[in-house]
C-alpha cells in the first residue's frame, strides 16, 4: 500500500519566492519595531512581526524537528489507532484535535501575563512572546507530546517517574500539585480583583451560573446530545446576562451585588468545592461549551478588531522600569522577571500536562504532532500578543492607575493622579473620573490583577468598531465576562485534576481514600484542594501589598519551573535514544528557562531588597513589628502581621519549586551521564512498532503530494456504508461530512474505510 | 471551494469539535460489534459525560 509520505516536497520556484516574501514582511515589521523611538507606531507591526516569524518557524523549524529531531514516522500507527476503544483513545482529524488542544492551553494566562509586563514596555514582551514560542514554548509542547504519544499518552509524571527514576517522579508529581494550587488561587484572584465592587461584572458571572444549571439540565434531560443548540441557547442568555448588568448597575439591586474583595473570596470557595463535587454534567460540562465558545469568539473578535482598528501604541517601547527593576506593578528588573511574568503565550510549563493528557491518545499520525503541539502555542502565542497591544494602546497614565497596587495609588482620583505623577506619567483625577464613567464602573483605581486593564483595552479596540463610545461599558464587560467565565472554568476542572491527584497520593497510605466513588474521601480532599488555593486567594486580596505584585510572580516561577521538568525530561529522552545531537533543540530552552526561573527564584529568596526578595521583606516587617511600628503600606499591627506570615509563606514555597526542579534536574544528569557513557541507548519505555493503515494529510490543508497518493484519491467512497471506522472522527461524517474534493482533504479521512482498517476488536 | 462546500466544511467541523456527531460514531463502531446491547441516544451521552467525572481534563491558564 502506498503512503502519504509527510510532506516531503521540493523546494519550487514559487514557493521560494512566497517564503522570501514572507521573511521579508517580518522583517521589515522587526525593523520597524526596532528603529522607531518616541513617535507612536502602529499595532499592525507588531502583528506583521508576529505573523512572519510565526510562519517561518512554523514551515522550517518545527519541520525541522520533526523529520530530523523526532523522526516522525507515519508508517508507525498512533495509539490511537493501536488502542482505538472509542473512549479515550480515538484517532481524531486533526482539525478537530487542533481545536480541542488549542481550547484546552489557551486560556487566561496569555492575556494577563502580557498586560501586567506592558510595564516594562511593548518591546522586551513581544520579542520574549515571539522568540520565546519559536524557540521553546512551541518546541516543549510537540516534543512532549510526541514522546507521550510513543509511550501511549502517558503523563509528565509518570514519564518523568519511567524515564529518570522514583526521585524525579515523586518531585515532578509534587511539583505538578504546588504549581496547580498556585495557579487556582492566582486565577482566582485575578477575577476577584475584576469582580470587586462592581455590580454589572458579579451580576453576569453569578448568572452563569444559573444558565449552566439550566444548560446542564437542557443536555442532559430534555435534548440529550444536542450541545450546538444547547451552546446556542446558553450564548444568548450569556448575552442577556451581560445586558442585565447594566440595567442592575443602576438599579436599586446593585447594592446586592456589590461585593467586597472578602465576600468574593468566599463565594469563589464556597464555589469551587460544589462545582468539583457535583457531577460534570450540571455544572462542568455545560461551562466548559460556553467558556470554549467564548473563547474562540472573543480571540477571534478581538483579532479583527485589532487589525481593522489597527490602533496606534502609546505605551513606550521600553520603560525605565525595565532597567531599574522598580515598577509598580511588580518589582524586578526585566531580566529575569519579563520571563516570568509572560508565562503562557511565551513557554507555559502547564502545556506540558496537557500535551500528555488527552491529546496524545487521539492523534491519528506522528507527523500532525507538527501541526498540534507547535501549532497550537503559536496560536496562543498570537493571543499574547493581542493581549500586549490591547494593554498598550491604553495612555500609560491610566495603565498605571489600574495596575499599580492599592497601597500606593490611595482610593481617591486625586491620590491615585498624584501618585502616578509620582511615577512620571500623566493622568487627571477628572480622566480617571471619566475612564470609570466610560466603562460604568465605581472606579478604576488599583483596579490589578490585568483582566480590567485588558477589558478598557479590548472595549476601547472594538468600541472602535462596533457600536462606537457608547458601547464602551458594554465591551467592558464582554471582557470582564468572558475572562472570568474561562478563569471559572479553569478553577473547576483544576480542582478536580488536583483532587484526583491528592486522591491517587493519599489511596497510597489509606485505601479508601483512593476510591473515587467513596463520598467522604471525595469531599475530604475537594475541601483539602479548595482550601490550599482558598488560602492564597484570601492572603492575596488581604495583603497591603498588593496579592497581584507578591503572587503573580511566584505562579510565573512555578509555571517556568515545569516547563523546566518537562524540557528536562525531553532532552533526556534524546539523550538515552542515541540524539545527544540533537539534544539542544530542547536543551537550549531548558538552559535559558533554568538561567532566567532559577535567577528570579534566587532574588526572591535571597534579595536584600526589600521589594523584591521576599525574606529581606519578612525581616524589614518583623524587626518593624518587634519594634511596635507600622509600615506604609500596612495601616495597623494586624497587616504588618499579614505581611510577615504571606512574605514567609511565599519565600518558602518560591525556595521550595527551585529546589524540586534542581532535583529533576540533578536526576536527568545522573540518567543523562549513564547515556552518555554507555555503547547503546539506552532502554526508553517506548512503545513497539506496530504498522500504521491510515492514510490523512499530515499538515492543515492536504499537500499536492498527497493529494496525488492512491490511498487518498481513492478515500472518496462517501456511500462507504461498512462504516468500520480506523480514524473515529471521520466515520460520522462520512455520510453528512465534506465530500471528496470540497475542503483540502476535509472528505479524505471519511473514506479511509477503502484503506482496510482493521479495528481492535 | 464553493460557499455551499465550505458550509458543509464548517457543518462537519462544529459537529465534530463539539462532539454531535459522536453517537453516530459510536452506532458505527457498534456495527462491528452487533452482539452488545444498543444504548439509546440519551443513554449514551449520559455515559459520554459521566466519563468526564473521572477525568475533567485540565485546562490551562
């Protein structure tokens, strides 16, 4: 049987001149990104820039790694084809499987990492986003999950446990659970922050859920199966929703649902224990459409509105907070803290549990691991960067009002407009007075945490466009809601993900506890989870000095510091089957993330600064404590206490990440040193080749090349009515799916049926 | 490609990604197997989804 073999085609005439073509657009966008000081340019460079370096990278680097790193063999079947069940393993098109991946990495953390590093400028964020995708956050995610899918979709942690020892995989398993704790609260604060003291945005969040009961309901009772009227259904109430806001913003309710920070707190624990001990249908499953739908609608939006708007820039190219490491947002100096703070959309170590979850249990053919795992991150990476443009556009006087901590900025406009002064930007108290006004909100002082800078940004964008000024409040709001809804999202499954984690543990030492039926167990480690993320929640919105500051860069360390894990993990991989050659594909990503976390890790633990390292702080508050005296920010001895326990708190833990990883590392040396020495590879829990009997196209579109192969031009019968699927996704749609020759090869997979698959029985 | 092939096109695609068209898969993939019990449509996608109380599947920042 002949094969689409993936994509090897000659170099053409014309293609050369597409891809110099492309080159140079990126080029010149980087030109003028670099050369342009104190005049203000247009947001289109930077996305020309993103574009152009995306596409290069994504036609020769990853292709690159593929055939010559990897080795991508589509003569080798998939387990999702070896292991089809219908279940978890199904071998899925890849257009299909590209959506799921890419709903299931991007979230929240592209568009808040990025609006939060505005402070040091656009430039040092987009050449980290662009740069740091190519070269490493893109390359981590398809290297993991090429290896996972050759070890049947296993995950980081038991990889990890296989391929390097016990050691490793007890500090990756203990890794993977702190960094999940820390990311939920962390999230979690972003939407209380977002939430706080604004009527319209809790009265749309807490409608949600309503809508998901009812939406749960509707699926599972009334119209068993029908998601796309369901979504449709819940959409539109969503909107509704939205609309309602503004009509209890003025009403007499609006006292109901104006909540202090605390309340919310308690709200979102209370939330996040029933949302993970219900049943997915109710609650998790209907949410989980609506955020997904949300989702792409709103990146999509938000992309058209960018490149219609096109809007100028006013932020600086690079701001002196980048040099002196003082900005109010969070302290630090640009290296290492930009590359912490732009976790997602740069290198987000928590790809790396997803590239080793589902994915890789439903990938039809080695090659497409090209299109999935680099695909996708470029594709959040482009979110980042609309993100970064959307916090760039806004004057930097207002960024500052919204961003710097409450603390600093005092609660009036007078006080927030001279203290921006303070910091060298201009804002009036009636422009601030007038930003809250435009987005109908109490104020928008202090408002930290990105998600309302990234709203004022994206209704500024749109109101462009659609509905003009006085659509302003309601984009607003769009915004608000539709981070909050997938942060919401996040915080149920995580909880879930990190209960099923505390139950596997802790099944070790007592049974009971491991059975996931058993109720008590259930409750028990859901309330355990919730209250560890509950905790950082509550020290976050109770810290003077700002929970965004102190906690946004400790979840930056900790996603980098997976990443560490798994690039870790890649190259020992490489390493022990025989590519110590190619060992700096992931290598060089795991030296530079290791130099920058470790870095950053040091100076919070160990920096005199007190603004910076977090014991130097814990010392400066309790010698002031022991002294009697209070110390701005903190108003009373009850804060400098809170400041003392979160600087403790916090100092230890970022001691603890970097002292895990080292051990990762430390054990991938010992592997790595053995492999290095001995004559053979040595033995990977890879597992055995087994002949493939698909036929898809490897990339988006199908190739010339494989349109031309016989195995594809014959995939055409549509009757194909034996229907016995190898490939799952396509067999629905053989009947009511796109024909042979309507969509580049969107009818190939349906006719495999004529490649004469043997299903597993 | 023609505006009716990309309907289609886009047809098939959000019933795939949201997972409509999964019970006609699983009717395909029980025509191999004729001898197990048939679920019904509700039956089915009440197990579809109660698989998810096992496994949330992460989602990411």
């Amino acid at each position: 049987m002949s094969r689409i073999s993936s994509g090897g085609v000659k170099a053409t005439p014309r293609s050369i001149l597409i891809w110099a073509a492309v080159a140079v657009v990126g080029a010149v966008a980087w030109g003028v990104l670099a050369l342009s000081r104190g005049e203000r340019i247009s947001a289109i460079w930077l996305v020309a820039a993103a574009v152009g370096s995306y596409a290069i990278a994504y036609r020769f680097y990853s292709r690159f790694i593929a055939r010559r790193v990897l080795g991508v063999d589509d003569r080798r079947a998939t387990p999702a084809e070896r292991l089809d069940n219908g279940v978890d393993f199904h071998p899925t098109d890849r257009r299909v499987l590209l959506g799921h991946h890419f709903a299931a990495i991007a979230g929240a953390g592209p568009l808040v990492g990025p609006v939060l590093a505005a402070q040091m400028g656009y430039l040092p964020g987009t050449i980290w986003i662009i740069a740091g995708v190519i070269l490493a956050g893109a390359v981590q995610d398809m290297v993991t999950l090429f290896f996972s899918m050759r070890r049947d979709g296993k995950s980081l942690g038991q990889m990890v446990r296989e391929e390097m020892g016990p050691v490793g995989g007890a500090a990756a398993l203990l890794a993977v659970f702190s960094i999940m704790i820390i990311l939920l609260g962390v999230l979690a604060l972003v939407v209380v922050n977002a939430l706080a003291a604004s009527p319209w945005g809790t009265f749309s969040i807490a409608m949600t859920i309503p809508i998901a009961l009812f939406m749960g309901f509707y699926l599972r009772v009334l119209r068993p199966g029908r998601v796309m009227e369901t979504t449709v259904i819940g959409v539109a109430l969503l909107l509704l929703a939205i609309a309602g806001g503004g009509w209890i913003e003025g009403s007499p309710l609006a006292d109901a649902f104006t909540l202090s920070p605390r309340t919310l707190v308690i709200c979102l624990v209370v939330y996040g224990f029933f949302a993970s001990v219900l049943p997915v249908w109710l609650l998790l499953a209907p949410r989980d459409y609506l955020s997904t739908f949300m989702k792409v609608g709103t990146i999509g939006l938000l992309a058209v509105g960018v490149l219609v708007a096109a809007p100028h820039l006013r932020n600086e190219a690079v701001t002196s907070f980048a040099l002196d490491g003082d900005g109010p947002v969070f302290a630090g100096s640009l290296f290492p803290f930009v590359f912490i703070t732009i976790a997602c959309g740069a290198l987000s170590g928590f790809h790396a549990l997803i590239a080793s979850g589902t994915t890789p249990k439903m990938i039809q053919k080695e090659s497409q691991v090209r299109l999935i795992g680099y695909g996708a991150m470029l594709m959040e990476s482009f979110v980042a960067v609309m993100a970064l443009i959307a916090a760039s556009v806004l004057e930097p006087g207002l960024y500052y009002a919204m961003n710097a901590p409450a603390g600093l900025l005092g609660t009036t406009a007078e006080s927030a407009a001279a203290a921006v002064g303070e910091l060298g930007f201009v804002i009036t108290p009636d422009d601030l007075r007038a930003a809250a006004a435009a987005v109908q909100e109490q104020t928008v002082i202090a408002r930290t945490g990105g998600a309302p800078t990234l709203a004022v940004g994206i209704s500024e964008i749109l109101s462009g466009i659609f509905g003009g000024s006085g659509f302003k409040a309601f984009w607003y709001h769009f915004a608000i809601m539709f981070e909050a809804l997938f942060i919401l999202t996040t915080v149920d499954a995580g909880t879930r993900v990190g209960r099923f984690m505390l139950q596997d543990t802790l099944g070790n030492i007592w049974k009971p506890i491991g059975r996931v039926s058993w109720k008590p167990g259930l409750w028990g480690t859901s309330a355990l989870v919730v209250f560890a993320w509950g905790y950082f929640l509550y020290t976050g919105v109770s810290d003077p000095l700002g929970g965004i500051n102190q906690l946004f860069p400790l979840f930056g360390i900790a996603n980098q510091l997976l990443a560490a894990i798994a690039l870790t993990l890649c190259t020992t991989i490489l390493i022990k089957s025989g590519r110590l050659r190619w060992a700096w594909v992931t290598g060089i990503p795991l030296a530079w993330d290791a130099a920058v976390t470790l870095t950053a890790s040091w100076q919070k633990v160990f920096d005199d600064d007190p603004k910076i390292g977090f014991f130097a702080q814990r010392d400066r508050y309790a010698d002031a404590l022991a002294a009697g005296k209070v110390l701005a920010p903190a108003k009373n001895l009850d804060q400098m206490h809170t400041v003392v326990v979160n600087s403790t708190v916090d100092g230890v833990l970022a001691a603890m990440f970097a002292a895990l990883v080292l051990l990762v590392i430390g054990n991938a040396v010992v592997v790595c040193l053995r492999a290095v020495r001995s004559r053979e590879p040595l033995p990977t829990a890879e597992a055995p080749y087994v002949e493939s009997a698909i036929v898809v196209p490897s990339g988006l579109f199908a190739s010339a090349a494989e349109r031309r192969e016989p195995a594809y031009a014959g995939a055409v019968p549509a009757s194909a009515p034996a229907g016995r699927d190898g490939s799952g996704s396509g067999s629905a749609g053989t009947a009511e799916g796109p024909r042979a020759g309507d969509l580049d090869g969107g009818e190939a997979e349906t006719g495999r049926a004529g490649t004469g698959t043997a299903e597993a029985p | 490609m023609t505006p009716r092939s990309l309907l289609r096109f886009v047809r098939w695609y959000v019933r795939e990604i949201t997972g409509a068209s999964e019970y006609e898969r699983y009717l395909d993939r029980h025509r191999a197997h004729p001898h197990m019990p048939l679920l019904s449509r509700r039956e089915y996608e009440r197990l579809r989804t109660d698989r998810r109380n096992a496994a949330p599947g992460a989602r990411c920042c």
